[in-house]
C-alpha cells in the first residue's frame, strides 16, 4: 500500500492558481457542524479469543489481521486527515460545485490526456482539456457563465475523453450522481444532475429507530408492480410501502438501486456505483421513497455490491484509464470467471477511497438506514468460494486463501459506518461461516451487525425434493440453530435466488402445475394444494421461531407467488455457437402478481394472511430476540418439534396423517396459556380444527428436561403458537389488522439450561 497513489490535496480558503474554487460544496452542514461526528479509535482486537477460545490456535492470522487494519487507519489518519475525512471522496473527485463554478477531478493514473466533453460544450475534445497533477488525477475548473448560471446545465449529459494506453474512449466519470440510457443507444450517458435549490428533495421525516429484531421485505422497485412493465420509485413509494407495513415487516431491503446497464444482472453487475438506477426516476424520486418508508416507521436497507464491478468498458469502471488494473487487480485474479465481472484490488489506496466514500454517500445523501452487503464470501477468499465446501474446520478461513486486504476493507467499511451512524444495520452476505463476522471490528471481528443464514433455504430445497416420511426434524432443528454463539443471523426460508428462472420457489417445489388450476376457492382443491398450503406456512414460521435475530422474505414469496421470474431478455449466442433462446424480451414474468395474494377467492390471500400474523406475532412478543429459548422436543416417530422463545411455546406437527389428542409439551413458566397463531385458522386457508378459546394450563412435574408441562391438540400439518397470559396486559406499538386476543409482558431473561442434547430437547445457547 505504500507504493499506491495517493491524492493528497491540501483543503484551504483560497484555492491555489490551478483550481480556481474551493474543494468543500457548500451545502447546509448545520446540523453535523454543530455536533461533529467521529470514528472512534481502533480498540485492541482481543476479545474475540474470550468470545470462541479455538480462536486462539489462529492468533498468528488474527493479530496479523488486525494489525494490518490498525496500520491502514493509522495510514489514513496520517495522509487523509482520519476515516472521517476519507470517506467523503465525493467532495474531492467528480463534480464539485460551488458559488463560483464547477471543478471536476478524476483519478485516472494510466491516462496520457483528458478532457470533460458533453452537451455543455458541444462535445468537443479540445475546449476543456483537463490538467494532471503527480497522483494521476485529471482536474478542470468551469467558472460560472457570465450571467451566473453554472457551465454544465442541470441534466446535461458529459463524459470524459481520455488517451490512454489502449486507445482513445469516452467514459462515464466513476463519481457520476446519475446516468441514463438514451432511446436507440446501449452504452449510458452520464448526467450532470444538480437541480436548482427549489427543485431539490427536501427531507421531512427522521430516520426510524432501530428494531431490536428485523423483520426484511427484499424488493426490486423495477418488477414490483402487477403490471409487466418497469415500475418506478413513486409507484413503489404510493402502492408496495403501505403493503410493507400492512403486513408487519419493519424494514425493506431495495435490489438492483446501484445503476446497472443490464438489467437482467438484477443490479449485481454495477457500472456507476454512485447513480441509482435511471430506469426507475430521479435521484430526487428516491428520496421520495425513502422519506415515505421513515414516515411509515420503515427502515430502508440498501442491497449494496462492493464484491464485484460490470465488465463493461464503455459505462463502467472497467479498464477506465485504459489499463487493466486501474480499480481492480490484474491478471485472472481481477476476475470473476463465473459472474463474468471484474474484481476490486482492495489493497489499493483509491480502491479504499472509492468504496468507503460509496458507503457513506447513500447513507449520507439518500438517507438509507444500513445495507445487505452482497457477495461477501468471494470477496473475503481469494478462492471466491468456487467449487470449496466449507466444513466448518477454521484452517478453511486462516489461511493463505484468505483475501487479508479484502476483510481489512470490510473492518474499515463497518467501523465507518458505525462510527459515523451508529443506528445504521449492516448484513452480510457469507455462505462460509467466516468466524467473528458478526463481532465488532474494536474486538478483533469483521464487523457486521448480522450474517445472511444462507444455509437455511439450500437445506429446504433439499428436503423438499424428499418424501414427507424422510424428513429429518433432528435435521431441521440442526440447520436452523447451527450458528455461532453470539454473532446475530437473518434467517430467510427462500430469497429473491429461489424465484429466478431456473430455480423455484417453495411454493412451487410444493404445489407445481396444481398452482395454475386448484388455486380458487370455488373449486375443489387436491391433496397436492393442501399439503401445499400447510407447510408453506410451517415452513416459515419455523424458519422465523429458530433460524435468527432477523427474518428476510422476498416481496411475493409471503403468498406463495405462482411465477418465476425472467428478466426481458433476447437470444444469446455463446463463443461455442450455441444460442440460448430469450423471452422476446417480455416482462410478463418480471413483475410481482400482489392481486393473487389480495383475491378474497383465491387461496393465496390465506397464506398471505398468516405471514401477515405472523409477523405481528413477532412485532407482539419480540420472540426472535428473546434471551430465553429452548427445544424441548424434536421426535422422529411423531414428526413433532416443540421450542420455547420467550413466554411462548411452538408446536410443529409435520406428520403427513396423524394428529394427537392431549398430546404433552414441555414449558418453563407455569400458568395459562392460550392460542396466538393457528397456520390451520381458516383465515390462513386451514381446516379450523382448534378451539381459540381454549385454555391450557401448565401442571408441575418434569416432561422433556421442562419443569412443568400442558396438553394440547396437535393436528397434522400444523404449527401452533401457544403465549403465557398474565396478569397485567400489555399493549405494544399499537399494532393495526391484527387480532390477538391476549397480551403478555416480555419474558424475563433465563438462562438456558446446560444439559447434552439429545432426540428429545436441546438446548440453543449452549
């Protein structure tokens, strides 16, 4: 890192000669200047080995780790002024303007020459050339016209021409705030974007505060609307947020907002990383959305890609100066060769800049409150997870296959984040089990706040491909809880991955072809839908009651949406001649069908109804937070699972034909209890086999390790959700279109009871 370029510009009153405006904007600061806001120091990086002592077998790898970040912040805070001051790069390179005019500055090392071409000039090369100092950054100052208006007109499309080692080309500037597709063109354009003060969004609403536990709604703006069209930021903004919040989730994850020249990438393959996508609207529509979300009590999580960049030349940061290994590491190791797409050299000084400053903008100029971080695992192995099967054994994550500079990165890009907004979420995306990735970075971990539980719906998949009589609940339970002790997961039984063309959903691994027929209520329905129906409701609520902190649910997927999706596309020819046939480019199958899941005659609407409950039985009891959680039973014979989390208790029966009479299931608390989720209610599209006005009351007596018990009706294919009613209701956050007739207070903390676990109770914790 020591040979690596650096910009080193010296921020003052006056600019010198060359630079005839100050490098700081000047925008309304007056809240932030009031109250500065800091990073804090490195800490020692030692708790981890108290944490997970097997740790302590890798020290050698660790504290090299740690050492190696501890050098990069003290790097930075010597030549940047602090991670502060270095992740506001968009106030240094891109378009800066002030009272006086408009710099713009690039880092482009590889270039011979360049110049700022566009509408504004009439795209003639020669008229602005720009000036190169010794760090490799081009630089043009633009006064204001004579009448006073700027040199560049808002909306205005500009590029950069460059000589470079490879040829001459026009590029998009890599700081770009927005960039569109002109009818009849491929390649984008970059927009000069700064509309007048009047016309700029102007924020209304505070961002939420933090849930304890994250209930995640993954969208895509552009397929969310029934409609086969490419839906906009004011549509989802005015018709998919008061869905969201209806249906009791607290938080929205948004895809595909980094702008993305292909569409069908589904925004994974990124071109200009600080542009939201133009297909959609304007910058100014986003702010829009994301002020609605705040005002709805929503947080909005942006699904953002620092693992990987669009091979494209033209639009892109690819070969961007002309050379190879500009933003990315040269040489095979710089790709992806399954994604086909280029891979940062997170050893690079400005690599750094670029990322860290990307991270902040979003969360400083558009307001998102935290981000699902995609790719993590390619990112953090050099091996990028190809073709490995993690097992578990650490010598799989210390080692020479470790991507060091890559996990620094992401110990920089966390601390920042934390540092600077520390209600802000950050979810990684790691199918590996990296070890201390949920731990914070001042004790020696990677630094997220949750881990994506991937392994979750793989295991789903392969159980549903299985008949009903080899179900595992040992296996079930043991992929559900199988994570690390005290790093927080978002468990997830199916994401936007398993509804791709190609895959299929849960809904659509139950029910296939019987789906496009057996649906509405006027007819009769098969074997085949009730089965269906059933377990997709206990196949979420089960994943939810012990897969994590957090629970993620792609928009759709909550009513068993009947359609894959397939992005518009053409035929392709491969290098080999053969040509995989498109769609003819039709959005019939990218679009999101919400009128299924709102048809009072279709039986969607009653799955749609129980993920709604379902969720405001979380929102109720806080149960995926709960301190207090144990399974009591996972037997074999029965087809049964019964846990605790907090004051409640779940009873699964995943038993194809038998239902039990006074069947007993082990408690810790004693008292009444009573029904507060039935998946067989009618409402959800059930049988209505339980009474909820009945009571169960708890006798003493030892049953499954539990000190005290109660009996139940357990009918076949159903999950029941069994609280402790007490004394003093409590009322929570006044929940809306939910019934639940009894309120309790919040479990007090208990510890898990150590014990070897068996076929019959397990505890969690230990």
């Amino acid at each position: 890192m020591e040979d690596d370029t650096k910009i080193e510009v010296e921020e003052q009153e006056s600019a010198p000669k060359e630079l005839s405006t100050p490098l700081k904007r000047k925008i309304s600061t007056e809240k932030s200047e009031a109250k500065p806001r800091t990073i804090p120091p490195p800490g020692i990086g030692q708790k981890i080995y108290e944490i997970d002592p097997s740790l302590l077998d890798f020290r050698q790898h660790l504290d090299y780790r740690y050492a190696q970040y501890k050098r990069m912040r003290e790097e930075i805070d010597k030549y940047e002024g602090g991670l502060e001051v270095f992740s506001r790069g968009y106030e240094k390179l891109g378009f800066i303007g002030s009272e006086m005019g408009i710099t713009y500055r690039e880092w482009a090392p590889g270039a011979k020459s360049a110049a700022l071409i566009g509408d504004f000039n009439n795209w003639n090369p020669n008229a602005d050339i720009m000036n190169r100092n010794e760090f490799g950054v081009w630089e043009i100052f633009l006064p204001n016209n004579a009448d006073g208006s700027p040199a560049i007109p808002h909306g205005s499309r500009v590029k950069i021409r460059m000589e470079t080692p490879s040829g001459i080309k026009d590029s998009i500037p890599a700081w770009i705030k927005f960039s569109v597709q002109a009818p009849g063109e491929i390649p984008y354009n970059g927009i000069y974007y700064d509309p007048p003060e009047e016309e700029k969004y102007v924020f209304k609403h505070p961002r939420p505060q933090r849930p304890k536990s994250l209930r995640i709604y993954e969208s895509h703006v552009g397929m969310s609307s029934p409609e086969p069209m490419i839906n906009t930021y004011a549509n989802f903004r005015d018709d998919v947020l008061p869905r969201i919040k209806r249906l009791g989730y607290n938080a929205v994850q948004i895809m595909a907002i980094q702008e993305h020249s292909y569409y069908a990438s589904f925004g994974y393959h990124v071109t200009n990383f600080f542009a939201p996508s133009s297909r959609f609207g304007t910058p100014d529509d986003l702010k829009s959305l994301i002020d609605k979300a705040h005002e709805l009590g929503i947080l909005v999580l942006m699904d953002i890609v620092h693992s990987h960049a669009s091979n494209n030349v033209l639009d892109g940061l690819n070969m961007f100066d002309g050379t190879d290994g500009h933003y990315f590491h040269t040489g095979s190791r710089g790709h992806h060769s399954v994604w086909d797409s280029r891979l940062f050299n997170y050893g690079s000084w400005e690599v750094l800049r670029y990322l860290l400053s990307n991270a902040r903008w979003w969360l400083e100029e558009y307001k998102f409150d935290g981000y699902r971080f995609d790719g993590v695992t390619s990112m953090m192995y050099i091996h990028h997870g190809l073709q490995v099967g993690f097992t578990g054994n650490y010598n799989e994550y210390f080692g020479y296959a470790t991507d060091v500079d890559a996990v620094v990165y992401l110990m920089l890009v966390n601390d920042m984040i934390h540092g600077l907004y520390p209600e802000a979420v950050t979810i990684g995306e790691d199918v590996s089990g990296m070890p201390t990735f949920c731990i914070p970075v001042q004790d020696g971990g990677v630094g997220f706040d949750y881990r994506l539980h991937m392994a979750i719906a793989d295991k789903w998949i392969e159980i549903l491909k299985k008949r009903d009589e080899d179900w595992k609940m040992g296996e079930i339970v043991h992929t559900l809880t199988n994570r690390r002790w005290m790093e927080k997961c978002v468990a997830y039984a199916e994401s936007h991955d398993q509804a791709l063309v190609g895959d299929k959903t849960i809904a659509f691994w139950l029910m296939d072809k019987d789906m496009y027929e057996f649906m509405a209520l006027d007819r009769p329905s098969t074997a085949l839908i009730d089965r269906g129906i059933a377990l997709h409701k206990m196949i979420r609520l089960v994943t939810m009651g012990l897969g994590g902190e957090g629970y993620l649910n792609f928009m759709g997927n909550e009513f068993g949406h009947p359609e894959w999706i397939d992005f518009p596309r053409g035929d392709q020819r491969l290098p080999n001649g053969v040509v995989i046939p498109g769609n003819g480019y039709s959005y019939d199958k990218c679009r999101r069908r919400f009128d299924l899941g709102d048809a009072d005659y279709l039986r969607y609407r009653g799955m749609q109804e129980f993920d709604q409950a379902m969720q405001h039985v979380e929102e109720k009891y806080g149960f995926m937070t709960s301190e207090h959680t144990y399974i009591s039973r996972k037997d074999e014979k029965d087809r049964v699972i019964v846990f605790e989390r907090g004051n409640l208790v779940f009873v699964f029966n995943f038993h194809w034909n038998n239902s039990y009479f006074d069947y007993r299931v082990g408690c810790a608390k004693p008292g009444k209890y009573k029904i507060v989720l039935d998946s067989d209610d009618p409402l959800f599209g059930g049988f209505g086999r339980l009474d909820h006005n009945a009571e169960y009351f708890s006798f003493e007596g030892w049953f499954d390790d539990r000190p005290r018990s109660f009996m139940v009706y357990a009918p076949n294919r159903t999950a029941v959700v069994y609280a402790l009613v007490e004394d003093e209701p409590k009322v929570v956050n006044d929940l809306e279109l939910v019934e639940i007739p009894e309120t309790v207070k919040p479990a007090a903390a208990e510890p898990v009871k150590e014990s070897e676990p068996d076929e019959e109770s397990e505890p969690l914790d230990s």
